[in-house]
C-alpha cells in the first residue's frame, strides 16, 4: 500500500518545487541603491573637474642646500611654525673647526695691517741716526784728509798718487753718507703703500673667507621662510641628505586659507569663464558642497598627473590649472584631498 502511494506522492511534490522555482526566478530583483549617491552638477551647464586641497602658499618642499648628516629634526607635523623658524639640523662639527681656522686667519692678517700701520717702530730710527752722524763724521774727516794732501801737494811735497787715494776716500764717505741718509728716510717713511694695500686686500680676503664660512655653517640649520604648518616631516636623525634631496623633507603649508588646484580637460578649455561661480563636493560626502572663490590661472597648459582611474580617461590628457579659494570649516579638509568641481559654463 505504502509503495502505491509513495510515488505519486514524491512527484507530485518535485512537481511543485519546480514550479515554485520557475515562478520566483521570473520576479524581477529589487534595485540596488548606490551605498554612496555620485555628486551631481549644481549648475545647468557645467565645466567639471578634479580639484586638490593644497595650502595658500603652496605646499611647500624643504630641502637641504648642503648634504650631510641630519643630527635633529625640530618640528612635527600640524606644529605652526613662524619664519626663520629651524626645522631640522645637519652635521656642524666640521665647519665649526673650519671657522675657527677662518678666525685664526682673520687675526693674522690685521696683525700684519697693523705692524705696515705702525712702521718704522721708535726703536729703529736711533740706530740710523747714529749711522747718519757717523758718516757724516767720517766724511768731515776724509775731505779734511784731502785739502791738507792737496796744499801739500802744491808745494811738491805730497805724491801723486797718495793726492789719488786721499780723493777717493773723501769720495767714498760721501757715498757712505748718502747711503745711511737714504736708508733712514726709508725708514722713517715707513711702509710702502703698496705693501699695505696687499696686507689690506689679504684682511679683506680671510673676512670674507670667514662670513662664507659662517654662512655656510647658518646654512645647516634649516629653517621655514614662511609662517604657516607643518604637513610632513620625512627626515629622522642620523639619515644622511644630498643636495638637491630625493624627496621633501619637510612639507609646509600655510593653511589660514585653503586652496583648491583644479584641473580642466584641454577639451573644455574653450566652455571655461574665470570668475563664474563654482563648487566642490568632496569624496565620500557628494551631499555637502564647498563654495569656492576665484583666485588666478595659471596660465600654462601642463600634462595631467592626478588620473582618476576611469578607464575612459587618456593618460595623454593636458590640462588647464585654475586655483580657487575655498571656505570650509577647520579641520573638515586636509591639504592632498581631492574634491569634485563644478563651474559654471552657462555665460559661454
């Protein structure tokens, strides 16, 4: 009996299972709502494009202008900082030896300035006096020699030859005079003014030697040229720089006001009006929008870096660089973000 029923039983209800499986196959499946609705145009005809946060300086690389060890690094990021602030140091030590030697150098040369100065020193011109009245002593007492021999000689009671000789010796003190005349008016004139003006020019020289050193030395502190933030810091003590660096050490910013770098396709260019108004939404947040300013243009068409991915997009695409303020509550935008824009085309 079980057995007679048993497969009707089973195909009845196979049958009903198919027919329950077909029926719920054919009804349609509910449509999937999007977890984040796509911004949408806020203006009738609208130029779009994709905008980056940056700070109102740009954001700035610093770099080293020498290479070297970095011994400290002085800041952190988000830490405000003013200009001439130091943001990190290099190894000093060897230009610190260095202007020693520059100083040592510097002393040496207003020394010798100052004894070229101070010539001829009061203890030399005794000495030359005394040569002078020496000379003239013997030249006194040469010539008398020589008038008495020439009396003589007048009389035939003096040789020739010894009138000779006598002649010369008086001729002789009288050059012995004049030399030890000359040498002291050298000496009393003191050092030569080209002697001085080489001292003078070696002064010169080793100061100047020695503020480039300093300057150098300065140079390896490196500090900001502008007040705004720090946005990254990528040094750390003991790292060794080159000059140029591969990458931004430290990245500043001064973010009081918030800039937005848009860029637009080379295509809509001709459709693009300076001025019009303009908003941006931000990823992830399409339902709040930003009012944005005009700033400038940058008017140089630059190969486009930031590519969204699109597989429709073409990686030989030109742009058109457009920098709008942007007002946004603090903290609600970080520089680097990215952010969709709208402009307004409908005065084309």
């Amino acid at each position: 009996m079980l057995r007679k029923w048993l497969m009707p039983l089973l195909a009845v209800g196979l049958f009903t299972f198919a027919v329950l499986h077909v029926v719920k196959a054919q009804q349609a499946p509910p449509p999937a709502s999007a977890p984040i609705q796509p911004p949408r145009a806020p203006f009738g005809r609208t130029v779009a494009g994709v905008g980056l946060v940056e700070a109102r300086t740009e954001n700035i690389s610093v770099g080293s202008g020498l290479p070297g060890v970095v011994t400290k690094v002085l800041v952190v990021p988000h830490q405000a900082v003013k200009a001439g602030d130091p943001l990190f140091q290099i190894d000093d030590r060897p230009l610190r030896a260095e202007v020693k030697v520059r100083e040592a150098a510097v002393i040496a040369a207003e020394a010798q300035v100052a004894r070229l100065q101070q010539m001829p020193r009061p203890e030399e011109l005794p000495p030359s006096v005394a040569r002078v009245k020496e000379g003239q002593a013997n030249l006194a007492d040469m010539e008398d020699l020589y008038r008495r021999a020439q009396a003589l000689a007048g009389k035939g009671a003096f040789a020739d030859e010894e009138l000779s000789r006598r002649r010369q010796a008086a001729g002789m003190a009288r050059q012995q005079l004049a030399r030890a005349q000359a040498e002291y008016d050298l000496l009393k004139a003191g050092a030569w003014g080209a002697d001085k003006a080489v001292a003078e020019a070696a002064l010169a020289q080793a100061k100047a030697q020695h503020e480039q050193t300093l300057s150098e030395l300065d140079r390896l502190t490196v500090r900001a040229l502008v007040d705004g933030e720090v946005l990254q810091v990528n040094v750390r003590p003991g790292e060794f720089v080159g000059a140029p660096p591969g990458q931004a050490l430290v990245v500043l910013g001064n973010l009081n006001q918030l800039h937005l770098r848009v860029d637009i396709d080379e295509h809509d260019i001709p459709r693009f009006r300076p001025g019009t108004a303009a908003r941006a939404t931000l990823r992830g947040e399409p339902g709040r929008d930003y009012p944005l300013t005009f700033v400038r243009v940058e008017p140089y068409v630059v190969p486009k870096k930031s590519l969204t991915g699109d597989n429709t997009e073409r990686v030989d695409t030109r742009v058109l660089r457009v920098i709008y303020a942007i007002e946004a509550p603090a903290g609600s935008l970080y520089v680097g973000q990215q952010m969709d824009v709208f402009i307004d085309a409908a005065g084309e």
